[in-house]
C-alpha cells in the first residue's frame, strides 16, 4: 500500500539506534498513525495483569491500556474490540495454516476484510484513538479507499496475532537457551542493547516462512546471476537472514552484532506495515518478563515442545515455563 520506496524507507527508520520504534513519515499512513503510537508509548513500558498465575510477577498489580499484551495481540492499538479476539484467531490461523485448503484461507481472508470493511465505516462516523481510525482518516482525505483500508487492516491484525505471539515465545525460549545473552537484556539500563537484540532474534528466527514469488519483467543480473525477463523467481528471507556474506557466522546468536539489514519483514515498498508495533510490543516483552521473574526457565525439555509445523509462521502451540 506505500507509494513510494521513500515511504517504505522511512516507515522502517534507523531501526538500532532508536530507543523506541515507532511509524515515521506520512504518506499514505499519514501522520495520525505516527501520533496514536506515540501516545501509546507511555502505555507499553509495563505489562499490565494477565489471566494467568505468572501475571503477578510480570504486571504487579499495574492495570494498562494495553494489558494482556501477549494475548490481545495489539488487537485494541489497531482499533477492533477485544470481544472480537477469539474470531480473529481462529480466521487468522486459518489464513496462514499450510494444510488448510485454497478454499479454506480464500474463507479465512474474505471474512476478515468483510469485518474490517465494516468497522473502517463505523470508524469513519465515529473516529477513536487507534490505527483503524487512522486508516479511516486518509479515507477521509482521499488518500486511500475503503477497500483498501480494510485490507490493510488484515495485515495488521495478522501482524498482531500470529507474528509477534510467536516471536514473544520462541525470542523467550531463545534467550533461555543463551543465559549469558538474556542477562545482557534484562541487566542493561541502555535501550540500544535491547533494540539491537530484537533485531538479532528477528533475524536469528525468521518465523515467517512464506516464499515470495516474483515475475521478472527484464533482464536483471543480481549477485553475478543473470535472471531473464519472464523467468519466475522464489524468494526465501529466511535464507537471506542467514547469508554469511552479511551475517558472518550466521548460525551463532549474537545480540551485539548489527542485524538491521535482516529481512523479517522484508524490505523496499512491499515490506510489513506492521513491523512497527511488532518491534515496539518485543522491545517491551524482552527485558520486563526477565526483570519481573529473574528465575523463569522452561518446564519441558526442548525436544519435548509443541512446535508449530502446519503453518507458514514457525512458533509453538504453547511454552510451559517455571520459575
């Protein structure tokens, strides 16, 4: 939905050296996207009360906008109602499983713009202080259809359920498996430390798995290869993400190193519009979980977790922890 390369630069910004991300620029998302994550930010230095016992430890007692953050998924920063959660799951699962039918996910994805479609009206009449809203504004000023707003929405619904649910428990998981690096996150006063360590675990994971295929429509050479016009080309981030060219030693994790180049949510105009919410919800989780509860480990061996296996987005169907 950007226009231009430029928009697309300037909504990814200079990503380790900021203390905390948010959605520069305007554009087609405009300004007001930019101001109500902003306002926000207050809001998503704690994590607020979950129904669950370790919450406790993590939220004490603290009751946030954006409480039960690991389970709304960012559904109320994107302007659709809690109520909702239990749909959007289900119909966004849907739409990124691997073994469901081209029928099923086409099901999954019509049912989801449908609703958008309708609350990006409902937002249009009466506008709050979210991103639907926001969407609806450019409606507004001509800069964008209903449509398309709707189906944008999609992206970031996805973005909040699946996506960043995962990240926060195979990042957790991770840092587990690196004590030394996990002590690092959670001891350090400087922001830079924990974005940079974001970025390593988006590039280090890579848990979309989903090949981007491409038409050529001219001869191009890339890399000293020459691809001809009408050939089709498959491409693999997750492979990109572990290029010992650009990462040397790609297989080690190292929160120090400069990751920024990875392609987690790919790049250029066509990349993810909703890395910015995605990157500030982790920066959030990483250090908090592991300054409230210094002692959590996991409670089932490795080999013994419920891996996800059915859908383009790698993650775990749950993570037992202790502590």
């Amino acid at each position: 939905m950007l226009r231009t390369l430029a928009e697309a630069t300037a909504l990814r910004g200079d990503l380790l050296g900021a203390s905390r991300v948010v959605v520069v620029g305007n554009g087609v998302l405009g300004s007001e996207i930019a101001a109500t994550v902003r306002r926000m930010g207050p809001a998503v230095t704690l994590v607020g009360p979950q129904p669950a016992p370790m919450t406790d430890q993590i939220g004490s007692g603290v009751a946030l906008h954006l409480a039960a953050l690991h389970r709304r998924h960012g559904i109320e920063l994107r302007g659709v109602p809690y109520a909702d959660h239990a749909f959007f799951q289900a119909n966004s699962k849907t739409l990124v499983s691997a073994v469901a039918t081209a029928e099923e996910r086409g099901l999954a994805h019509r049912t989801l713009v449908d609703y958008l479609h309708r609350l990006v009206g409902e937002k249009l009449d009466s506008p709050g202080d979210d991103l639907l809203s926001a969407l609806a504004e450019r409606i507004r000023a001509g800069e964008l259809t209903r449509a398309g707003a709707a189906a944008m929405g999609v992206l970031l619904l996805l973005g909040g359920h699946e996506t960043t649910a995962n990240m926060i428990s195979l990042g957790t998981l991770t840092l587990l498996d690196h004590p030394d690096q996990l002590a690092r996150v959670r001891d350090t006063d400087d922001p830079a430390v924990v974005t940079a360590a974001v970025e390593e675990l988006l590039r280090y994971l890579s848990i979309v798995h989903l090949g981007r295929r491409r038409t050529a429509l001219e001869d191009i050479e890339i890399g000293g290869r020459t691809i001809r016009a009408g050939d089709g080309v498959i491409l693999l981030g997750e492979l990109a993400n572990r290029a010992p060219a650009v990462f040397p030693d790609p297989d080690r994790l190292d929160i120090t190193r400069n990751a920024r180049l990875h392609q987690a949510f790919g790049a250029g105009a066509h990349h993810c519009v909703g890395q910015p919410p995605a990157r500030m919800e982790l920066q959030v989780i990483c250090p908090t979980l592991f300054r409230r509860i210094p002692t959590l480990r996991a409670a089932e061996a490795v080999d013994r977790l419920p891996f996800t296996y059915d859908a383009v987005v790698h993650g775990l169907h749950a993570l037992p922890v202790t502590w």
